[in-house]
C-alpha cells in the first residue's frame, strides 16, 4: 500500500488532508508533537469524521492510519524514506519547525539512493506555501543537498479550503473525531511535481493556480478574518453570529465587494461566478451547526496583517487598480485593534502600538508608509472601530 506522511494531526490533517488520502489508498502516518494524539491514533486505527451538509449529517471512518511522535526524530527520518508523499497541516508559523526533521529525512534518502519521485504539498494558507517549506528545508541541508534532493523530490503549491471548527461530535464522543463542512476545495500546480501527479480523491491540477490562490485567500480567509476582528470587538463568541449583527454583515459584504472587483479585474473571472462564490462563503459562515470560535479565526493577527496576506494585499492591489478598499480599510482597523488576552500575537501588537505608535506598525508589520493612500485610509477608521461595541 501507498504510504503518506502526514504532518499535523490536528483538524485539518485528520478532518480534510487525512480524509482525502486515506480515500486515495494511502497509509496515513501522522506526525504531530501531541502525544495523546499520537497513541490514540496508533492504538485505533481510525477515527471518525462527521461531514455537516444543508440536508443533514454523515459519520465517515477513516481507516488505516497511524502515528509518529515528532519528537522523535529519528522516526520521522525512517518515515519520510518510506513515504510515496509528504503533505503538512501544521499552520504557516510552524514550517519552519519541521522543516529540520523533513531536510535529515531527505538526506537519507540520497544517502540512500531512493530515486523513487516523491512530492511534499504544504496543505497551508499560505501564498507559495510548499516552495515556503522548501525554502527552510534548503536552510537544513548540508552543501550539495538541495540539487541531489531537487531530483527526485518537488514541493508543488496548493490551494486548500475546508472549514473544520473544533468540536467534538456528541454522538462520537471519540477524541480523534472531527467535524467538517460538506464543501472543500484542494487544487495544486500542475506544473510543480516530480514525476507523474499522484492520484488523490478530489485534487484538481491546474496551470492557473495563481487566480485560484487569490480568489479563496483574498475572498474567503478575508472575509472570515474581517468578519472575526469586527465580532470580537462587539463581544461575539462565534463567527455566525457575528454576521448576524447588521453592521458587521455591511462591512464584510462591503469588504467582499471590493476584493471581488479586484479579483475580477486582476484574473480577468467572471464577476458573476465571483459574486457567487462570495455569496456561497458567507453562507458558509453562517451555518450554526458549525459555530467557529471568533479568537479562532482572528488568532495570529501580526502574520495576518503581513503585507502578503489576507487584509493587506487584496487592499493594495484594490487601490492598484483604482478600487478604493474603504471596508478592507476598516478590516486592517479592527485587526490592528485585536487584544484578546490569551494570543501571544495579539500582545506583542498591542504592545508595540503603545510604544512605538499606529505609523511604525503600519510601516514595520503591514510595510505601509504612513503617508500613503492605505495607511491614511486605515488611521481613519481605527476611531471608528474603537467606538464599536
């Protein structure tokens, strides 16, 4: 049988990633640092998920899988000289910290002269996300590496969209179990593999993975970061309910037209199957049978207030194409304004905007001058969001 290794066993690797190979035929080894997970899985062999759809709900088993403590390195090592495919689930922040153990595991194999292909998709929202992981595995190897690595190993971009809260299922009642929306979206460059692309239940290739990239990251992880920033400020626990606040619903729909004309202009779409698609997130994130956390979504506010991502960029190439993005505007605001107590992130904002002022964030987190058409368009709604409540 196809072995994948599998980084991350948290929701996303067991609910979308796990879920797709295991259907796929592959052995899904799990690599994660948690080690009740780690035993559950080994000792189970499976686990259950629970797909919520409008029509009602699903328990599927996963079947034929397995763990690797990651602290275990050497493992890990053995693991990734056995594996067919590599993918991760780790979150943006975390690749670096596996990128050691996958770079040793890569080395072996040209040590041990395993020419078999094998591809590592960084299932991450994260622009670039498996040539980011490349990179910081380069970091690891030693001199000569990386090219005898490049000839049998490529790291092809993806784009992966499936929302997974944190429940657990009261009929499972099983630790492993996950809960997931009924959609969800895998697409990874063509262009990007070695070898033949394996063959993987719901992946679609494409050549145009830029376009896709940008109309998921810059519409849904947009919307859904907006919609959490603003719910947080007026005391909502749950995204869905956020967006039953009429305000909070003006702003993200104001913040989904002006990503999506963008979007339209920038990739040339069609701007009916954009708006569609923008209508379809929301609905998405109104489903109460899949109530997410608002300091789930918002966590991390210094790397999503970065000038590649979700609130920054589509503002930039708005203003680019001359859209003026008042409502990402206000987005920027509300996360710049994020203080939850227990996000590390968050702190260290608050703690530099008292310190060094909203002009060196703009300047230093977001890359804004301070004088430029974004920045004074952001200074002016931080007082507005303040006054939210």
């Amino acid at each position: 049988m196809k072995r994948a290794l599998q980084f991350g066993a948290g929701n996303i690797g067991r609910g979308f990633i796990g879920v797709l190979l295991s259907q796929s035929g592959y052995e899904v080894i799990f690599v994660d640092i948690v080690e009740q997970l780690i035993d559950l899985l080994n000792s189970s062999k499976r686990y259950p998920v629970v797909v919520v759809s409008p029509d009602g709900e699903q328990v599927m088993t996963v079947e034929g899988v397995g763990g690797i403590n990651a602290r275990h390195e050497s493992q890990v090592v053995k693991g990734i000289t056995q594996a067919s495919l590599i993918t991760t689930a780790v979150g943006p922040g975390a690749l670096k910290a596996i990128a050691p153990a996958i770079a040793k595991g890569l080395q072996q194999r040209v040590d041990l002269k395993i020419r078999a292909p094998l591809n590592v998709i960084a299932c991450e929202n994260l622009i670039d996300n498996s040539k980011v992981l490349w990179q910081h595995v380069v970091k690891n190897l030693p001199e000569g590496y990386p090219e005898r690595v490049a000839e049998c190993v490529d790291f092809p971009n993806c784009v992966v969209d499936r929302r997974i809260p944190t429940l657990v299922h009261p009929e499972t009642q099983d630790p492993l179990s996950v809960v997931v929306e009924e959609y969800y979206q895998f697409v990874v460059d063509r262009g990007g593999f070695v070898g033949e692309p394996p063959s993987i239940k719901g992946m679609l290739l494409t050549d145009k993975l830029d376009g896709y990239l940008e109309q998921k990251l810059f519409t849904l992880n947009t919307a859904h970061a907006i919609s959490a920033y603003l719910g947080y400020r007026k005391g909502y626990e749950f995204v869905h309910t956020a967006l039953g606040d009429p305000e909070i619903r003006r702003i993200v729909s104001g913040s989904l037209q002006e990503s999506g004309a963008m979007l339209t202009k920038r990739h040339n779409l069609d701007p009916v199957a954009q708006e569609q698609y923008a209508s379809s997130v929301l609905r998405r994130f109104e489903n109460p049978a899949l109530p997410d956390p608002v300091v789930r979504v918002a966590r991390e506010p210094k790397r999503k207030l970065a000038p590649s991502d979700r609130l920054v960029k589509p503002a930039v190439l708005a203003l680019e194409l001359g859209i003026t993005p008042t409502f990402l505007a206000t987005g920027i605001a509300a996360a710049l304004l994020y203080d939850y107590s227990e996000d590390e992130q968050a702190g260290e904002l608050s703690s530099d905007l008292q310190g060094k002022g909203i002009d060196a964030v703009l300047r230093e987190l977001c890359g804004l001058a301070p004088d430029s058409m974004l920045a004074q368009l952001v200074k002016a709604k931080i007082s507005q969001v303040e006054k939210l409540k």
